[in-house]
DNA sequence: CGTAGGTTTGACTGATCTCAAGTTTGGTGG
DNA sequence: CCACCAAACTTGAGATCAGTCAAACCTACG
C-alpha cells in the first residue's frame, strides 16, 4: 500500500489524540491495526441499509454521508463525515446497519474488521474511552440535527448546515472555516435538510443576498462568520471539540 | 430507602441483560452501585443544558424527555424515556449537557455519581459493552428521528411516534403496545415531532378517523397495529431490540 | 460541440401555521 | 356534591412558507 496512506491514518490518530489521551503504546497499537485501503468513486454506496456488516472504515479523505429512506423514497442524509471520521464504529456492536453510508466525493478509506477494533479496545483502555466519547458526540450530533430539521425554518437549516461542515472541516485540520470547497449538489443539502433542491437554491442565493456567504461553483466563503452564525443559531457547542 | 427501589433498580439491570450477557458477579456489581433515589414532580427540569454534570441518572418509574432549544424559543423533543433508561450515559464522557432532560410524568430516579459507573465499566467489560452498545443504540434512534422530523408527513409523524413509544414500552416490560396510557400532552407531541400543537390535533383525529387508534383521555388504544405501521412507516429495526 | 448533471427562475399549489373562539377534563375548595 | 378554575383539547378561517411543475441556463467533460 502507498506510503500516503499510513500519513492518511494519522488523520485518524490525530482525532483520538483530540477525543482522549493516548500514551505512545496506544499510538503504535492504532498504526499496526492491519488495514485494507481502498479508493472509491463518487456516490458509491459503501455500506447498505439493513446488511450485516463485519468493518468498520475509517475515512482517509474526501467526504461521506449517512443517510436513511422512507418506504415512499423520501432520503433524509443524517449525517456528512470529513476525513479521520470513523463511518461505522456501530458495527461493532450492532448487527444491522440501520441505514446506508455513501461517499460524497471520490474517497480513500480503511477497511478493518470490527472484530480488530474491538480488541484494540478491550486491550487499550485509553482507545476505548476515545471511542465510545466519540460515539457520544456523534448522538450529540444528531440531537442538533433534530432540532434543526424540526424547530428551524428553511434559511436557518440550510445556513447551519453550513457551519457545522465549516467548523468540522477545520477540526479534521482540512483548512480555514472561512473559504472553502463545498462538496455536496443542493440535491445532497436538501436531503440533509428536510427540504427540495428548489428551496436549498433559493435558501443560498438569500444567505447571498445578505452579504453573508459568496458562492463561486461549490466554492463557498463566508464573509461574515459572525452574522452567519446568528442567522443560523450555530453555536458549536454541540460538536464537543476539544478547545 | 425503600425496598422497592431496590425493584426498580432490577429494571436497569433486565436492559443491561438485554444488551448484553452478564455475568453473577457483573450483576452483584450493579446492584452494590450507589444511588440516591429521589422523587421528581412532573415536567420537572432534572438536567439543564450547559450544566457541567458528574452524575447519571436512571429512571425507575414514570416517562421522561429530553429537548433542545433554538435561540427564538423553539422546542424541540430529540428523544422520550421508559423505565429502566439511563438519561445522561453521556456525562460519563463528556463535559457538558448539550440539551436538558424533564420529567415528563412523575418519575423516580437513581442518581449516581458518573464516576462509579465510569469504574464499574474499567472493571466489567461486560457492562462495558453493554452501556457502549446503549449509546449506539441511542444514536440509531436519532437517526430515525431526524429521518421522521425531515421527511415524513404530519400524519406519518404523528403516527411513528405512538409506535416507537408503544414499542419500547413493551420492551421495557411495561406491558402491552396496544393499550396503553399515553402520558404526552399534545403540546409535547408537537415538540417531539416538529409541529404545532392545533395540528397535532388534527393529526390524532385523522389516525381515530382512520380506524387505526382509539383515544379515551390519555389512553390510546392502536386497534390496527399493522395498518398502523404501514401509515407511521414503522419498522423497528432501528430500535436493534434483543428479538 | 453535444450531452448530462446540476443550478436558477417563475407561476402556482398545498400542507402546515397562526390566531382566535369554544369545549372538555380534572382538580380544589366551599 | 357542586361550583369554579386552569390546563388541555377541539374546531374554524385565513395566512404563509415551502413544495411542485416546468422551462431555461450553466458547467464540466468526453
């Protein structure tokens, strides 16, 4: 495997670093997890709704969604992951993936049996307690985007979105909150929001108007980070990032 | 304190054995936790968001919520709880409450200093084990809230909602789904689901119209459980109960 | 260039909200 | 046992935010 991967799992390591404190002899354990990397496509769907799934993969770079559909086909993305983020740390607990992982852009992740996983966290006491923190912020997670889709109107939605892509993305050390590549179609931001494509373009071209974003392709700047946040109710809280 | 506490402390310990396999000794662990028990009024502020928490409380008896709030006043229901549930599993890991927690009825608790529990997990993989597949279980939940909140009708999310409380009622061991006292006000439900409380109404008249529930006060009989689920888009697989 | 996917815009529709007025229920005190 | 009150529930009419449908316009890419 290419050496840039091992420098991609550091990305990995670099996020338990932040969710707990790791000694030396956890750091090594991490690295020699054996790994399978793998390059995928665009909108290809890595893990399917209500498979038994034996991996978990740790994303390398690019961008992931998590998303569920109603029996009439309406999807609903429940969550969007940047690089170092575990995509399905429940299977290695849970039997069932209750709904689909897909990849947002072209993506590089690790394959590891959860089974590997698992033991690394019964052996490492430190590596679990990271773990299950981040599981806890992930609900946490969910909690906000509850609210969201449920106590805020169209604008809000779509502007918190935002930040909170704007604010992980620089966590996960991916650059500068202000000035950014955005990677999701308005069709993957309405999914993610509870609304239509339609809606999510008239939503970016008013946020636009206010002299709050400026977009440029799926390129984004958010002129006024301040003011972005007040229009969103953004308060990061929530993400539960180290300080 | 009084012996049946020492009953409903059974409670918590029949879910941990539903998520896992413990052993004698992980079970005598548990019980040998220290707890306060305490009484707690109804719509009763057990947990406020931004609180620095250290301790985790277990509900013994009677329903309770937990809800966020947007800037302008909006409150928004992320999840309700039956008996047996752990409330704030998450103060374990994590610093502060990023929402609050409410009584919904008159409820009793164990109040137990996260520290212990954070031990007795060191020490009991099991329980360990048990309480991470909680949290995962959890953030399953979510999921499908968020799914419910953004893409399902008012009708449908009406109806979901009677269902997963029917559901994990009767996982609970608290008797029938389809019978039962619904302890909710309207109001809540409009919290929960992201409506308003006039058209929550309309919704329960439509589900009684429909045939598929009966209300008497605040018992609500689901007189048509499958059509029930068809209507709500029910499907519990996303609970991952023990079968 | 031609095509496909994504974005933008306009006109119309409709589900849900808002406001406001009753009605029922349950608890409390006389 | 009844009268009263507050809280919760119900119903109606009108307003509005977001959805639908449809067409035109970009942009990247083969």
């Amino acid at each position: 495997m290419p050496s840039n991967d091992n420098d991609a799992f550091s990305q990995f390591i670099r996020k338990l670093d932040q969710l707990g404190t790791l000694n030396e002899s956890d750091r090594a354990a991490v690295r020699s997890l054996p790994f399978q990397s793998q390059a995928v496509p665009r909108h290809y769907l890595i893990v399917r709704e209500g498979e038994q799934a034996t991996d978990c993969c740790i994303l390398l770079s690019g961008y992931a969604c998590r998303h569920k559909t109603t029996q009439s086909g309406g999807r609903q993305i429940v969550s969007f992951h940047v690089p170092g983020d575990i995509l399905d740390l429940q299977h290695l607990l849970l039997d069932r993936a209750d709904h689909s992982v897909q990849s947002i852009t072209e993506v590089r992740i690790a394959v590891i049996p959860a089974a590997h996983i698992k033991r690394l966290a019964e052996t490492h006491p430190a590596i679990a307690d990271a773990l299950w923190r981040d599981s806890l912020i992930e609900a946490s997670i969910f909690r906000e985007w509850v609210l969201n889709v449920g106590r805020r109107d169209a604008k809000q939605r779509v502007a918190h979105m935002l930040c909170e892509f704007a604010s992980r993305r620089e966590n996960a050390g991916q650059g500068s909150p202000e000035r950014f590549e955005f990677p999701m179609s308005q069709e993957q931001i309405a999914d993610a929001t509870g609304l239509t494509p339609v809606h999510v373009n008239r939503m970016l071209a008013a946020l636009d108007k206010d002299g709050v974003i400026v977009r440029n392709n799926r390129e984004v700047e958010i002129t006024d980070w301040t003011r972005m946040q007040q229009i969103a109710d953004f308060n990061p809280a929530y993400l539960h990032a180290a300080a």
